[in-house]
C-alpha cells in the first residue's frame, strides 16, 4: 500500500522517515514507553534507525502495519506514534485491526493522541474497510485506557495472562471499536489524506490522545 497522510486541527500524521530516529530514539528513554510497549529495553539509536528504516516501510509495502508520525502542526516536533496492525486480511469476511500508540512526555495531557487516534481509526474504517477495531493495553495501562475510553472504544473484559513480558505472564485488558460507535461526523470535518508530499487541509477533531 502506498503510504497515506492525514491531518487534524494540530497534528499531521505521517509515515516515519530516517530523520525522525533521533526524536524516536529520545522519546523512548522515558521510562514508561517500554514499560507499556514492546519497543525493546534499552533502547538504541539501532532500534530507532531500524524502526523507522525498515520496520515501518516494509509494513506500508505489505499491507500489513500502519505506523504513522505523530508530528505537530505548529513546530513540527514528534508528538509521538500511532500504529494499527491488521489483524486478519482486510480481504476476508473478518476485517479486524488493532490500534497501538505512545506519546512523548512532554507532549502528554494536551489532547493529542485521542486527536490523533481519532483521525487514524475514522480512515481505517472508510479507506481500509476494517469493521471491527480493538485496543490491548497490559492491565494497569490507565493512561491508554482512558485514551480508549474517549475514543469511544467499549472494554470487553480482561484475557487473563494472555501477555508474556520478562518471563512473567501478565493480564491484558481488551476493547472494541465498531464503526457504528463513532458519533456522525458533518462531511466538512472528515479527515482528508494523501498518498503524496502535499499536507491535506487541517481537520477540527475536538478534542484529541496520549
């Protein structure tokens, strides 16, 4: 698939490119990013280039995996990352993804990761025909949690030691995402996108996440 960006009234979303593995590499430092991730720990400046050099790129050209930049509109800095991972083919009657994010400390409680969400799972919906979107978190993750929670995503319940992390099998907390769960959104705010350089008009997504 060709890669694809997006805007809201803040942010734009975007593939990652070479140049962003610095800021990738310095968001990932704080400790609560591979606490509640799979980005490995410690975390390198070889994790960040290979990340954003070959992970993303290849999950683009597979149809697989979506990694967007999280950058702001008004600077340009990595607000953070947005990622959705097909969960079965979007071709078959199953139509699932699942949506992952993290934001950069300093970038935490203004809004924009649900901002940023909202864009991404509203496309994934109309332009990639997925019908059924869900949220894991490890159990304990509020912060993600309550970004699920504004986004409109209904908890499910808790897959019991369904997670493997350090050699511990820990709870998963589990929620769905329907398209019939999005409020009606008026044809002049939809998110527009592109598959080239050119910056789509900014979309008021009011508010956004985390």
């Amino acid at each position: 698939m060709k890669p694809v960006t997006l805007a809201t009234e803040h942010l734009v979303l975007r593939p990652f490119e070479p140049s962003d593995a610095p800021a990738v590499h310095a968001a990932c430092q704080e400790p609560d990013i591979p606490r509640w991730t799979s980005v490995p720990s410690p975390y390198g400046v070889e994790d960040a280039e290979q990340f954003v050099g070959t992970v993303v790129p290849e999950g683009w050209r597979d149809d697989t995996t979506y990694n967007f930049a999280v950058v702001s509109r008004a600077d340009g800095s990595l607000v953070g990352a947005m990622g959705l991972v097909r969960l079965a083919q979007l071709h078959t009657p199953e139509r699932q993804a699942e949506l992952g994010y993290w934001t950069a400390k300093e970038h935490r409680g203004r809004g924009h990761t649900v901002e940023a969400a909202r864009a991404v799972v509203r496309w994934a919906f109309r332009d990639l025909g997925v019908e059924r979107m869900e949220w894991h978190a490890e159990a304990g993750n509020e912060g993600s949690r309550a970004v699920a929670r504004r986004l409109g995503f209904r908890m499910e319940g808790t897959l019991r030691a369904k997670l493997v992390r350090e050699g511990i099998r820990r709870d998963v907390w589990i929620g769905s995402l329907l398209p019939s769960d999005l409020p009606v959104e008026p044809a002049e705010a939809a998110a527009s996108a592109t598959t080239g350089t050119r910056l789509p008009d900014a979309t008021p997504y009011l508010p956004y996440p985390g």
